[in-house]
C-alpha cells in the first residue's frame, strides 16, 4: 500500500522569514506559521481558540519568493511534508524538531487599493489587427451544422 507525507496549512506568520545560504549557495528561507481553530464552548456558549505554531523551510525558489514578498503577520497557505529531525542540545540531551519542509508558499495578502495601481501609466498595447472572417480559416466551412 502507498503512503503520503503532505501537509496543507492556511494561517499567518508569526515571525518575519529568516534566509540563509547553505556553503554551496542555496537559499533557505525559515519562519513560523500558526494556524487557528476556533469555537464556542458548548457549555457557556463562549468563544474558544487554539493556535498551533508550526516551524517552516522553505528552499531555492521558494525560499527567495519567501524572504522577499512575505512579513510577521501576512496570510500565507504552505503545502509541504512532515519531517522530523533529531538533534543534541548543549547538555547532550536528543531533542527532537517537526517541522513543514515546504515546496510551495502562497501569499494570499490582498494589495492595498492605493499600492495596486501603478505610480506611472502602463505603455499603450497595440490594437491587435482585425481578423476578418475568410482570414480566419473556416472560409471553407459549410454553413451547414447539425445542431
């Protein structure tokens, strides 16, 4: 039988992206992402929440787009697998990381209606030309059709 390791998360940053380079040049890019589940508690009726963190790497492409366009509170949906890394701490003690190695990351911020327009105007486009109806290759068409 198959397995898949996937992960689909939509929620905000919770700090700004970190880059850094390994030796051989590749970027990787690491922030924090919470996600937030929220509810009325039965009993009271009282709103609830619970916001999970969850560590974030990105890297190449998506590692530039990350610390280039993405800021501490953006609304963000991070598709990725699990991985889970042990490691020693300073007092030699295994400690162990899960984290999202993500492969995809899109902003799903909205630009202010004042920054979307454009500060100079966009050239003129030329008229594409006109297209008669014998240039269009169905001159040789019967007019004929069965529905």
């Amino acid at each position: 039988m198959a397995s898949t390791n996937m992960a689909v998360l939509t929620g905000y940053l919770g700090t700004d992206p970190e880059k850094r380079y390994f030796p051989d040049g590749t970027p990787q890019t690491t922030f924090r992402m919470g996600t937030t589940e929220r509810w009325k508690d039965k009993n009271t009726g009282e709103p609830k929440s619970h916001t999970e963190w969850h560590n974030i790497v990105t890297q190449k492409g998506t590692a530039e787009f990350a610390a280039t366009y993405l800021k501490k509170g953006d609304s963000v949906q991070v598709i990725g697998k699990l991985r889970t890394r042990k490691w020693t701490d300073r007092n030699g003690v295994d400690r162990y990381t899960t984290e999202i190695r993500s492969s995809d990351v899109q902003s799903l911020e909205r630009k202010p209606a004042d920054k979307a327009a454009p500060t100079t105007p966009p050239p003129q486009e030329e008229a594409p030309p006109e297209v008669s109806p014998d240039t269009r290759g169905f001159a040789d068409m019967d007019d004929d059709l069965p529905f």
